[in-house]
C-alpha cells in the first residue's frame, strides 16, 4: 500500500532540523519527521502518521525566530479527514520496479 494525497498535490512534513558538535567535536545535522495520531483515514495502516502542515501555514512553521514552541504545536495534530488516500499495490518496502 502507499498513500497519496487526495487532490495529487505536493504534501509537507513537519520536521525538526538541528547542527549541533558531537563528542568528538565534529559538527552533526541531525533531521526527524514529527508524528502525531493517525486520521481515521489512515489509521488502517498504522496508528501514527506524519503531522502534516498545511501550505497557508508553511510560513508560520518555517518561521522559528519568531514563533515560540507553545505556539507551534497547534499544528501538531492529525490532518483532517479526506486529506490523504490509501492506495493497493505495493508492499511494504517493495518499489515499483519489485512489483
């Protein structure tokens, strides 16, 4: 299965992104994709899913100088019913040309 959003748009994650010194003082870009409860939608398929940021938000999310934490988890929930469909045909860790 894959799932694909349902007006064939492009979707965004929400995600975490930071540099940081590691022990050995070598400088590391870590990155992680931010999950919340799945939508009814897909919870089919699994009980988590990614959060999804709405376009007129992407702004808002980007924006870490002047958005505090508190304020961003608003965003930090199950994207609304219909946004995303499950599709049949492929399984887990199978690519198109293994079908």
């Amino acid at each position: 299965m894959c799932v694909r959003p349902k007006d064939g748009e492009p979707i965004a994650f929400a995600g975490l992104w930071e540099t940081w010194i590691g022990p050995n003082g070598e400088e590391l870009e870590t990155a992680a994709i931010i999950t919340t409860n799945a939508s009814r939608d897909l919870a089919v398929l699994h009980e988590r899913m990614p959060v999804i940021v709405p376009p007129d938000a992407f702004d808002f999310w980007l924006d870490c100088r002047n958005v505090d934490a508190l304020t961003a988890t608003a965003l930090l929930a199950p994207a609304p019913r219909r946004t995303a469909r499950c599709l049949r045909g492929f399984a887990r860790g199978q690519s198109r040309g293994e079908r």
